[in-house]
C-alpha cells in the first residue's frame, strides 16, 4: 500500500469489472483528508443493558457447502516467512488471496482490498484466525498457533489465517519515513517529555496522507470485521467460526456487532478495552506491561538464568545507550527508548521469554544484536516483510476519535511514567502517534452484539497488551460473552494454559459452554 503500488492501482481500478468475483486480485490504494480539530475525548464506555429477549444457542458446526476460494501449496514460503524450527514439518499449508470493498468514506471509486489467506491444516471445519495489527500477520500467528494446540483442532478444523487489511501481505502500509520510525518509539523510560514522538508523529501523519489517499481512513477493526464477512462468504459457510488474538479479538467483536446472525463460533483471546478514555485504557496496559515483567523476572529465577535481577539489567541497557546509542546493520539507531520497546514486545510472547533474558544479559555486555532484533519487525522492512509500525497508527488511530494536545499528552506520559518506571514511558508515546491523523468522522461501533450467541472471551491476569481489567470490561459489555480467566502472565493464554486451551477445546468442537466464573491456574 505504499506510494508505488497506490500508483499502480490507480492506472488499474478503472479495468475492475462490477462482475468482479472474490478471488480477483486488486490492490488498496492510497491522499489528502480534511483533518477536524483536535479533540480531547475523556468520556467512559458504560456497560450495555442485557437483553431481555432469549438468549441464541451456541450454534452447531456444519461443514462449508461451496469454496469461492483457490488454494495453491505455499508451504515453502511460509516456512521462510515463520522462521521457526518448531513448526512440525507435518502440517500443511496452501494460500490463497480474495477482494473486498475499500469501503472508505471518501472512495467514490469503489475500490477493492486484497486480503492474503493462509489454510493450515486439511480439517473439515474452516476456523478463521485473526492476530493483533501490531503483532505478526495472522497467516504467521496461525501457523504458530497450529504448532501450540492439541491435534483433536486440527482434525476438526482448518485454520483460516487472514493478514488484516495494511497488514503482513495483504498490502502492508510502509507510508513512515524510515528516518523517524525510531523516533517513534524513542520514548526515554527516565526522562519527561514526548516531544520527539510527537514530531515523528506529524511526519508520519502528512506522509500517509499523500501515500494511503482514500484507503487513509480505511485501515481500521470495523471494515476488517466487513473483510472477514467476505471471507465467510468465499469460504461457503452460513456462519463464521473464529478466533482472535488481542487487538484481533476486537475485530470479531465488532463482526458480532455488524452480523450477529452470522457468528458461528467465536473464541476472544485477550480482548481489549473499549474504553473511550485513551489515557486510562493505556495505563491499565502500562501495569499488565509491569506486571507481566515481574513474572518475567520471577520465571528468570527459577529457571537460573544468568540474567540475575532483570530491572536492575534493563536499567544497565537503557543507562549505556543513553550516552553511547548503537546503529544496527539495517540502520535502526537503538537508544534507550528503542530497547526499552523491544523487552516489551519480547514479554508478549512467553516462549520466547528465554531469548529475552538472553538478549538482555548480552545488551548489558555491550552486545544489543538480540534484543534489537524483538524491535526489528515493528521498525525495519525486510524482504517479503512491511515494517508493522505503518499499520499499527493508521488502525489504531481510525479506530479511536480520541486526540489529546501535547500538554496534556505530557502530563499523561509524566504521570504513567512515574507508576510504572520499566514500561510506562513506552506505552504513553501511543498516545502522540494519532495527534496529526484525521479525526474519525463516523461514529464508534456500538458495544454489546446483542443477538450473538455465547462468545468465549479468555482473559490473562497478567498481559502487557490487553491487560485483564480491560477484557473483563469488554465482555461485561456483551451479554453473550462467557469468560475464562488464565492467572498466569504473557499475551494471550490459547496455546500457553492447558486448561484455557481445554476450555477453548470444548467449546469450539464439543460445543460446551464453560462457567464464566472459571479460573484457570497459572
């Protein structure tokens, strides 16, 4: 989706046929929006009243009638993409690519987006996979998810991977300057102020306006939802059956919002707060961070890792590049703020919480490859792979009407930075990253998806990106929802709790219901 391939499409659109069927190829295109005054939003989402009609049954699986889709073998490819050794050499993999409307405000082209598609595994029930816009596209994350579950899903499901609309392949935004990507995220955990980011951040807002153009304010959870309706429909089924994966569970709450009469089976893995106020919503994620990195620390301990005390290790990085930042050979310029940013993404995945120790302890000793290389997939284009920071503004920022001034902005980062000294200062810079985006011109998705039927919502006590206390609140807003509560730490409990995993099992191939009082140990 960057400037070349918007230019392309632009030559192409008009050779797009109203006959054109959902495999067709076509690409997102990209220009210039209006932009509304700065708002300050402090309002509080309350929770939906429950519905006093009668609840909708879970319904059953049914195999899909017909496939639009063509799957050709991609498992070479995606092998190289994932990267990782222990994805079994025995699952399978095939890809294929659909179309659906741009949908944005402004597009009186009608436009199309080009959504990329992984199936893993040949199970007879399609389940579609969504991830975090920030994390790795959802056909990486659902080949490794593959690899973590029990092999009863497999011989039910087929995993559905989809990269979101600006996300992996499905025309990844590269629309930041490369210059001000580290800057970005260049947020000093010890020292006040954002403004840095929020400089970066007027960079990166009039430059995608000149690349994305329409598709600008189209990168957001409620036409991925649309996108995903699309998929359901090439894949032949009446109802859609899902799971999402953070930020990807927002996307399929909002599909129960626009098509509750479609939700088949839907598992939430982390689902993030709804809340209006920007501020409070990141602080809660600024405590899950710290909390998950006394869990990281404390897991360090016991298994003897030569780590030692891991605040006292991230200190010593950050304190070093402070006065001596270090360049990386892809030109990423790492200070502390840049490092401080890359522990945090290392904490969301608990498996590799042992290559985090490790990178550390070799930053502490002047060797920052490791560590940089948690930051590298967030910050630096690679072959065959967008940078994700592009993305991670432009839907973050169109799913938000939220804009706070710098003073305020400030006084926000000062004040997490003083409740949560590891972390604090990495999350507030969120905030400055939408403050030169066009304001959100129609109104957020309602909460609740009254009409669906139960939803799994899985919650982690200690999560450093969709914190317990905010999926709680999210599913107190669906009367539907039935949640089950992991008290261990890492992003996500599907694939790391056996019993959230258990429960996910049986509700999504057996159909039982679990308690929505359930604790799970950790």
């Amino acid at each position: 989706m960057h400037r070349r391939f918007a230019r392309r499409l632009r030559l192409r659109v008009r050779l797009v046929a109203a006959t054109l069927g959902v495999l067709a190829l076509a690409g997102c295109t990209t220009g210039p929006s209006v932009r509304p005054a700065v708002i300050d939003n402090d309002g509080r989402n309350t929770p939906s009243p429950k519905s006093s009609t009668a609840p909708v049954p879970l319904p059953p699986l049914t195999q899909p009638q017909s496939s639009a889709l063509r799957w050709a073998d991609c498992g070479q490819d995606t092998r190289e993409r994932i990267g990782d050794p222990a994805v079994p050499a025995s699952l399978q993999f095939s890809c294929a690519r659909m179309t659906a409307p741009l949908d944005a405000p402004d597009d009186t082209q009608r436009l199309l987006a080009r959504i990329y598609l992984l199936k893993v595994g040949n199970g007879p029930i399609p389940l579609a996979v969504v991830n975090d816009v920030g994390g790795e596209p959802g056909t990486v994350y659902a080949a490794r998810l593959a690899a973590q579950l029990p092999p009863a899903f497999l011989q039910k499901f087929s995993l559905i991977g989809m990269d979101r609309r600006g996300t992996g392949l499905s025309g990844g935004v590269q629309c930041a300057p490369d210059e001000v990507r580290s800057a970005l995220l260049g947020a000093d955990p010890t020292q006040g102020g954002l403004g840095d980011v929020l400089d970066a951040a007027r960079r990166v807002g009039q430059q995608c306006a000149i690349d994305l153009d329409t598709a600008q304010t189209a990168l957001d959870s409620w036409r991925t939802a649309g996108d995903l309706d699309k998929l359901r429909q090439a894949l032949g089924l009446d109802r859609l059956n899902a799971l999402g994966h953070g930020d990807g569970s927002k996307v399929l709450s909002e599909y129960a919002v626009r098509y509750p009469a479609q939700v088949g089976r839907m598992v939430l893995d982390g689902l993030p707060d709804p809340g209006d106020d920007r501020g409070a919503v990141l602080d809660a994620v600024a405590a899950g961070a710290q909390a998950t990195f006394d869990a990281f620390n404390a897991d360090c301990a016991a298994r003897g890792c030569p780590l030692g005390d891991a605040k006292a290790a991230l200190k010593a990085v950050t304190d070093r590049l402070r006065t001596a930042p270090v360049s990386g050979p892809d030109g990423l310029v790492v200070g502390p703020g840049v490092a401080t940013y890359a522990a945090y993404v290392g904490l969301s995945d608990r498996t590799r919480w042992p290559a985090l120790a490790d990178a550390l302890n070799s930053a502490r000793n002047g060797d920052f490859a490791a560590l940089t290389a948690f930051a590298d997939p967030v910050l630096v284009d690679a072959r065959g792979r967008a940078s994700r920071i592009s993305g991670m503004i432009a839907t973050r920022c169109n799913d938000s009407s939220t804009r706070l001034p710098a003073d305020q902005i400030d006084r926000a980062e000062a004040a997490m930075r003083t409740k949560y000294p590891q972390f604090g200062a990495a999350i507030a810079q969120e905030l400055a990253w939408c403050g030169a985006w066009p304001v959100r011109r129609e109104p957020l998705p309602a909460a609740g998806a009254p009409g669906a039927p139960p939803i799994l919502v899985a919650a982690t006590a200690a999560d450093p990106v969709t914190p317990q206390v905010g999926t709680t609140r999210a599913a107190d807003q669906m009367p539907s929802a039935v949640t089950v509560t992991w008290q261990g730490a890492g992003h996500g409990a599907v694939g790391q709790s056996p019993c959230v995993t258990a429960a996910v099992q049986g509700f999504l191939i057996d159909g039982k219901v679990p308690d929505t009082r359930t604790l799970c140990p950790a």
